[in-house]
C-alpha cells in the first residue's frame, strides 16, 4: 500500500503562511487530495489533483508538488483553520489517506 | 441536492457482526461509486472499502477477510458488514461518495457518519 507521511502538528500566528507537506512512499502522479478536518466534523474536501482548488473554498488555500512530494498552503491562515488536514491518493491501490497534520492557530 | 446518511448500531459486542447502512439521495449509485472510510476515536482516516458503480467492490487488505459490501440500487442504500468485531474496530464510520468527472475526482460529498462501539 501507498503510505503517506505528514508532520503531525503545527503551530502558527494569524496572518502568518504555513505549508503542510505529504510525502507518498511511491510516486502517485498528481492523484493527490486534500480535506479539511475540523472537531466533530466530516471531512471537506479543499484541493484535488494536487492544485485544484474545490469549488467554495477560500483562495488562500492552494495546493503544488506532483510524483511523491506534496504541499498544502494557507497564505494567511485565520483562526477558522485551525483543524487536521489529510491527504489521500488515489493513483494506486488501495486509496490511503495521510496520517493528519492538526494545525493549531495560536 | 447529494446527502449520504449512515445508520447502525452504536454499540456492537466482541466477536459480533456490524451492519450499518448508507442510505443516499440526489445522486444514483448505478453512476457513482460510495466508500466507507472509518476513524478511531482521536485518530486518522483510514480507507475501509467501496462498492463502484457497475456493482464491483474493494475493500482493504488488512480488512477484506471480515469484510462485505453490498448495495439496494431500488432504495438509494449501501451496506457494509464485518464479522468478528474488536475493540480496535471501534470508530466512526463515514460513507462518502467518490465524484470522478474528467478533470476531477475526490471525496466531494460526506455522510455524518455513525459511532461504533465495541465493547461488552
């Protein structure tokens, strides 16, 4: 199976940029997906195929990388961010998601 | 307008069976694929299993032998069982739907999902 390592945590100040990388263990293209997790919540899908932004969410969020290598960015990030992000590959099999990385706003 | 919404038991003894249900609208399952993707209390999204649009399944490796998924196309309805339950089996459980168009694909839609407990 595909693995994907994410940072676990992570803290910045509003206003502030942070990326959040996604390394896959084998290369899955640009079959890469972001979701937004926040507490008690299902998760929201933010970017698709590695860079597409899914319709409704804040253009603060973009997404680059394409073979292994993957990152998040939120460029300023606001209170309302903080949650657990995941990626999730779709170009092997089985899809596999991320471990998480919880973003904290301090 | 698409909506998932899962329904089961919250509570499940050792060694038993879990069945839950995904009853859909909006969309019809003879042209779109639903998983279930699970999530243990305080921990990451893990991929259980899909049921695709041609009636085909997949499930997870570490899971498949517990594991069935089967559909009700006439009611909107996606079952997941899986026999001899633990506790590390207690989590939630979402069903969400996989839209896939050229140019796009990724878990667009989310059911609430449903907890599942197992303990005695």
């Amino acid at each position: 199976d595909t693995v994907l390592t994410q940072s676990p945590a992570l803290a910045v100040s509003p206003g502030e940029r942070v990326t959040i990388s996604c390394r896959a263990s084998e290369s899955v293209s640009t079959l890469m997906h972001w979701y937004q997790q926040k507490p008690g919540q299902q998760p929201t899908l933010l970017i698709y195929l590695a860079s597409n932004l899914e319709s409704g969410v804040p253009a603060r969020f973009s997404g680059s990388g394409s073979g292994t290598d993957f990152t998040l960015t939120i460029d300023p990030v606001e209170a309302d961010d903080t949650a657990t992000y995941y990626c999730q590959q779709s170009w092997n099999d089985p899809l596999t998601f991320g471990s998480g990385t919880k973003l904290e706003i301090k | 307008q698409v909506q998932l919404k899962e329904s089961g038991p919250g509570l499940v003894q050792p060694s038993q069976t879990l069945s839950l249900t995904c009853t859909v609208s909006g969309f019809s399952l003879t042209s779109n694929s639903v998983h279930w993707v699970r999530q243990p209390p305080g921990k990451g999204l893990e991929w259980v299993g899909a049921i695709w649009s041609g009636g085909s399944t997949d499930y997870n490796s570490a899971l498949k032998s517990r594991l069935s998924i089967s559909r009700d196309t006439s009611k909107s309805q996606v079952f997941l069982k899986m026999n001899s339950l633990q506790t590390e089996d207690t989590a939630i459980y979402f069903c969400t739907r996989w839209h896939y168009y050229d140019g796009y694909e990724g878990f667009a839609y989310w059911g609430q999902g449903t907890l599942v407990t197992v303990s005695s």
